[in-house]
C-alpha cells in the first residue's frame, strides 16, 4: 500500500500557528481577557538627570475612575539589591529599578503609574499630574562622550574579546596600500509590532498569571519572584504569542514590573501597556564608531587590520557587544589587533537588536573592506576570495563548515555579478545611476542547554512542549517539523506548546539559538517516546517485530515499520494497547557537547552569506531605491524552507532601514529622543521593497549542533547595509561612511 509522502525536517510547510495570528484569534500580552480589570499609564520623567524634588497628584486622583497614583513615595516593598535585578543577560552594573527612588538616570525615566478603572482615564489622569525637579547637568552627545571612553573592567557574559596577532601597527605602517577612516552608525530603536504590555491577573490567594511581551517566560518568571519575593511556584508567566522582538524582550522591560506592582499593592488584576511613543523609553541598538585600518599588497592581499571601536552605553550599566572580532576572525591576514571601548551617555541602557554586534561591527568593516578593494582596483568580490580564510583566522580554529566560497559563487550567479562595470559612475538606467555593491556576512551558530517533553496518546495525537518563545521566527513550527520527522506523525497530529514558564526549561529565545536547541530536545524526547512505543510492541501476540531495536525500525504513518521488511508495521495504538497503556510522555534535556558535536567542540561555530546588491540614485535628486538584493547564506541544515526564507527576507529589510532609514535624533538640550513616533522614525515600508531573492547553499555539518541547525534569526541582517553602502558608492562614487545614508549626504 502507498504511504503518505513524509513531512518532517525540510519541508516547506505553512506556519502551524498561521491561521491563529491571520484570524486574529492568537492572543498576545495585553489581550488576554481577565475580569475586574484595572489598566495602568506610566508617567515618565521629563529631564535626563537629576531628582524629583515633588509630585503634584490632586488633580489626576479626582479624575473619575481612578484608583491610585504609585510613585516611589507610596510603591509596595521590593528588593534593593543590585543582584536581585539581576537578568538573564547579566550586564554589568547596576540594573535599573523602576520607582525605587527619586533619582532620575535617564529623560522618558517612569516615575509614576496611574491606575484607573479604564485606560483613556489613566491616561487624562497622567497628563495632569505635576512634578517638579532638581536638574543636574547631563549628556546624551555620543562624540563629548568618546572623550571618557573606557574598558570595562567586568565584561558582559558572552563578550569575546579579541584575539591580536602579530604586529599590525608595523604592517599597517608598511603597507603600499592603505584605507583608513572611521565609520559611524547611528541609533537605532526597537519598534516590533507588539508594543510592550503585561496583564497581570491576581488571584486572591498571593499568586498570580503573567502575560507579558517577552522573549523568555522563565527569565521574566525568575525576575519577578526574586524582585517582589513571591514564591516561584505562585507566579506564572505565560508569553503563547509574540509580536517581534529581536533583542528588545531579552530583558523584562519597565511595564512587566510596574503591572506586577500595581497587582501586588491593590490586590487586583491589572493591565500596563506602552504607547508607541514610550516605547522610545528603552531597548535601543548603541550608537558606535569604528575606526578601521586596513594595509594591503598592490596585489590586494591584506598585510594589516587595525579595529577599534566604541558603543553607547548607560550611566548605570556597561553594555557591551561583539564588535570589533568579525573581521579579524574572517580574512586572512598576518597581522590583526582591535580594541574596543564603550561610553556613558544619560539614556537608558542600549540593548541587543538583531545580530548585536556584527550588524554593527561586520557591516560597518566590510565598507572598509570595499575601499580596499576599489583602491587595490581589485573587484571587490575578487578581493573577499583573494583574503578568504578557511579557518577562524582570529582564533586559529577550523570551521565546523564554512560554506562561503560556495555562497559567494552561487550569489554571484544569481544576481550576474559578472556583467557589473568596474568604474563608479558608469552604469546607468535614464536619470538613475546605477551601482552593484557586495558584501559578507557572519554570525554565531549557537546552540543551549534545552529541555523538552512529549506526550503520545493512544489515539495517535502528539503532545510536544517546551519554555521556549516564538517571536515570529516559527518556534511552533519548528518543533512540530522535528517531532513529525522524529515519530513519522503528519503535522496536524502534532501539538506544540510553548511560552509558558510552568514548561519544560528553556533559555530565553535570542541569538539565532532557539530553533537548534528546542529543536534538539523535541527531537530527544519523541526518540524517548520511540524507545518506549518500541517496548510496549513486544507486548503484542506473536511479537511481530520480534526482538527488533531501536535501529532496526523506522516510524512512519503512525506506525513502527521494520526497515528490512516494511510491510511488517505495528500502528501505535495497538502498541499501547498490548501494554495497557493511554499515554506515554518523556521529558528529555539537550545540551552542548554530545553526540557528533564532540567533535566540533574546539572548532567554530559560524553562520556566513554572501549578499549582493543593486541602487539605483537619481542622479538630480539623491533618492535611492534598492531595486534588487540576492542573499546566499550558508546556515547548515534548514528545518522548513518555508519559513527559513521569511526569516532571511525580514533580516534582509532590517538591513534595508539600518542602510537608509533607522536614525534616533537626540535633543541634547533636553537629553531626550525625538523622533518618538512612526512619523518620524522612518522604518522601510512595502513600496521601499523590491525584489529579494534569497538562496540556501547546502552546508551538511553533524558537529554544530544536533540537527545540524545554525539558526536563521540574525544571519540576513549581517552585511546587508553594506552591500547597499558599497552599492551606493559604485552608482554615485560617493563614499559614505554613516549610516544610515541620507539624501543629504549623497549629495554634500
């Protein structure tokens, strides 16, 4: 008899929770329905430095509805030590503590919640409330602040500090061909879909249910209970549905702390959301300048890196990223030494947003690597061929696999690269000028401890689960892809469950790790629940599979099939039967480090691409369209096709707005940002959008992680700025070296 067509690991499924999320039926943070509901607003601080020296409340309390004003004055009693604020991501310094004082660190600072009974009250009630300050002198200026730029003597956990060899100042000094310059990125916001809000339901009984927009149920969970002293089985954070984050929830934002507080001082549900223009308030990607030199052969082969750079950074917290070792870890050169820095200004901590790090340090390194080449008179693609490196040339470690020579050529078919004219200036379509840039990407392929668990019942449904979050990246799916190959079950079978910190342990979802490592123990625990299914058909009469093991049986259809005899198949419910059973459920824990991963454990883990890139600029006006990207990414095995290619479109047109559009304006008078708002924030938009061809390059690797996964989440960021830099240069044959790149600087 003919069987199904098996869907499991590389297959291009639609998105499992599609129809939820297209149907409006997919409930995320502050939708969650809960009775007897109070809403919160937060009312921010309007200096960047100073104190409150009073609180005007009278006129918001009369407002009809209201119920309460908490201030720092009045607030419940929560931790006060540094360590009990403690996050996940373990940045050094202090954390911030929302309403613990009347210190003021940073402008849009929250230093009041006013609680009504409908949110349009709390909100009028907020506008009326009067605060007077003490002001003391601030500076949110990044380039005053590159005057007091330091290493931190404690690093952030993750931090790799780079690895110099042999002597760069000399060869740089040497070289017969030389770049130098500084590259600057601007500020750049978290604006996902789903703004920041957490609905609290308090139960009576000194517990409570936590929905909030986070990346990790767990951290958020930890947090709470060590921040409020609840007990950690009476607090429950559940997050089922994400609305993007990309770094923004790696952390608990303010609102999740202030909704917990409010419940916990009123002993009532509550709801606290951030508006659009609050969601300025926090998580940004840290301005930086990169000063890099490059020294190279007249033959363009490079004889010196030099990189050093600087991140913005808090008052209170010393944030800081891998920015500065991509290229020395990418390009073969003798002699490489990079440093890197970071400096306070008065805002909130900046933060992680897509690829931190090398979406700054990668991108902005390879516009150097660009005029290298031009003035090597070297195609730049040649160029990156010419100094490729098949091992981590910062580390002396060989690849786990390193597909890029192969992404680089597929690439550049792709998109014709062959047919580009050298010289800037000299491609044209009517009043356009038109230019063809490339550029490398690079991230980590990371991969953590995770557990998982599956249940089976008799009736063939599938239960897999697992604390993990899905930020739009396709968790769901992902796990019911693994499970599906693992038992031979069809995906509408299977149940995925995630966003809930009562599950399995997880990490919090970020790094392009999630799909690796959730994947991995969904994998484990349905192979537990094989190896289990396999024991209860010993139980059948006459033993149809006779002593058969578990590598001699293959499960497809629902069934235990004999891999030399496939018409002997013993469905699962006949199975459990024989051994009287309804259920059987297993809980497995993958972590780094076993199986072929062994082999890979002193080798290193990367994901790399090639991207292409075509402008087009008019001539008279400076307007660019980028009419044309083609992203080849080498990124191990891909679990669904399907989605693996949104993931890289997405990443692709983040790297559009950091390239043209994402800038933050402070106002250094007032220490605040702003283009607090969609209308002046510019993000790309459908019409900025054209055609984005995106290539998966085959890159079978058994020593990077389990399923031989890499992760997709940052990858398609990594680079892309630059191609549209590089390309934009080619087209006009101005070089620019701030991004975003505006009309105003094409043409200055």
């Amino acid at each position: 008899m003919a069987t199904a067509a098996k869907i499991g690991i590389g297959s291009a499924i639609n998105r499992v929770d599609g129809v939820e999320k297209v149907t409006g039926t997919a409930r995320y943070a502050a939708e969650h329905p809960v009775e007897n509901l109070l809403y919160g607003y937060i009312v921010e601080a309007a200096i960047a430095k100073g104190r409150i020296v009073s609180i005007d409340e009278e006129a918001a309390r009369a407002v009809p509805g209201v119920v309460e004003v908490i201030t720092h004055l009045n607030r419940p009693h929560v931790a006060w030590t540094d360590h009990s604020y403690q996050d996940e991501l373990k940045i050094p310094g202090s954390p911030f503590r929302p309403l613990y004082d009347d210190r003021i660190q940073f402008s849009q600072q929250p230093i009041a919640l006013v609680m009504a009974e409908t949110f349009e009250a709390a909100r009028f009630a907020a506008s009326l409330i009067e605060v007077a300050y003490e002001a003391e002198a601030h500076n949110t200026d990044f380039e005053v602040a590159l005057g007091e730029k330091y290493v931190p003597k404690k690093k952030r956990s993750g931090y790799m500090a780079p690895k110099n060899r042999g002597d760069a100042a000399q060869a740089f000094a040497d070289a017969p061909l030389k770049v130098a310059g500084d590259y600057r990125l601007a500020p750049e916001h978290h604006n996902p879909m789903e703004m920041f809000g957490s609905t609290v339901e308090w139960h009576g009984d000194g517990s409570i249910t936590v929905w909030d927009k986070t990346q990790g149920s767990q951290g958020v969970h930890a947090y709470l209970a060590s921040v409020f002293g609840f007990s950690k089985k009476k607090v429950r954070v559940l997050n089922p549905y994400v609305g993007g984050a990309f770094g923004s929830g790696l952390r608990p934002q303010h609102q999740v702390f202030l909704a917990v507080l409010a419940a916990k001082k009123l002993e009532r549900s509550v709801r606290v959301t951030m508006t659009r223009n609050q969601m300025f308030s926090h998580a940004y990607r840290p301005q930086a300048i990169q000063s890099i030199a490059l020294g190279a052969e007249t033959t363009g082969k490079l004889t010196a890196i030099r990189n050093e750079a600087t991140t913005s950074t808090s008052r209170y917290e010393d944030n800081m990223e891998n920015v500065v070792t991509w290229g020395l870890m990418n390009y073969d050169c003798p002699n490489a030494d990079a440093e890197y820095t970071v400096a306070q200004i008065d805002t909130a901590t900046s933060a992680d947003m897509r690829a931190p790090g090398a979406a700054t340090g990668m991108t902005l390194f390879e516009i150097a690597i660009d005029e290298m080449a031009y003035v090597a008179k070297v195609d730049p693609l040649e160029f990156r061929l010419v100094n490729y490196s098949p091992i981590d040339a910062m580390n002396g470690t060989p690849y786990t696999s390193k597909a890029l020579r192969e992404a680089f050529r597929e690439g550049a078919e792709a998109f014709g690269w062959s047919e580009r004219s050298a010289e800037p200036r000299s491609m044209r379509d009517g009043k356009e000028l038109v230019g063809w840039g490339c550029a490398t990407g690079m991230w980590d392929a990371q991969f953590s401890k995770t557990s998982a668990s599956a249940k089976l019942t008799a009736n063939g449904h599938l239960e897999v689960a697992c604390a993990t979050s899905d930020i739009g990246t396709g968790s769901y799916t992902v796990m019911t892809l693994v499970a599906a190959d693992t038992l031979g079950l069809p995906p509408e079978q299977i149940t995925a469950k995630l966003g809930d910190s009562d599950l399995p342990t997880a990490p919090v979802e970020g790094g392009s790790w999630g799909a690796a490592s959730s994947g991995a123990a969904v994998q484990l625990a349905c192979q537990a629940v094989g190896k289990k299914l396999l024991k209860a058909a010993g139980k059948i009469a006459g033993a149809p599979l006779g002593d058969a093991k578990m590598d001699d049986v293959l499960f497809e259809d629902g069934c235990i099939v004999l891999k030399d005899t496939p018409t002997v198949r013993v469905p699962f419910g006949d199975a459990m039967h024989a051994a009287d059973l309804t259920e059987i459920e297993e809980e497995e824990t993958a972590a780094p480090g076993f199986g072929d991963m062994w082999k890979g454990l002193h080798k290193s883990k990367n994901t790399h691409s090639a991207i292409f890139a075509e402008v087009k600029v008019d001539e008279e006006l400076g307007v660019v369209r980028v009419t044309r990207i083609v992203d080849a990414v080498a990124a191990g095995r891909i679990i669904n096709p399907k989605t693996a290619r949104s993931q890289i479109l997405g990443g692709v047109v983040m790297g559009m707005g950091m390239a043209l559009h994402e800038e933050t304006f402070p106002d250094h008078r007032l220490g605040r940002w702003m283009n607090h708002n969609f209308g002046e924030y510019h993000v790309p938009v459908h019409a900025d959008i054209h055609d984005i061809e995106v290539i998966f390059v085959d890159e079978p690797d058994s020593e990077v992680t389990p399923l031989g996964v890499k992760g997709l989440g940052e990858i398609g960021i990594v680079g892309t700025a630059a191609a549209i830099a590089n390309a934009i240069y080619h087209a006009t044959g101005k070089r620019v070296r701030s991004l975003p790149i505006t009309i105003d600087k094409i043409l200055d």
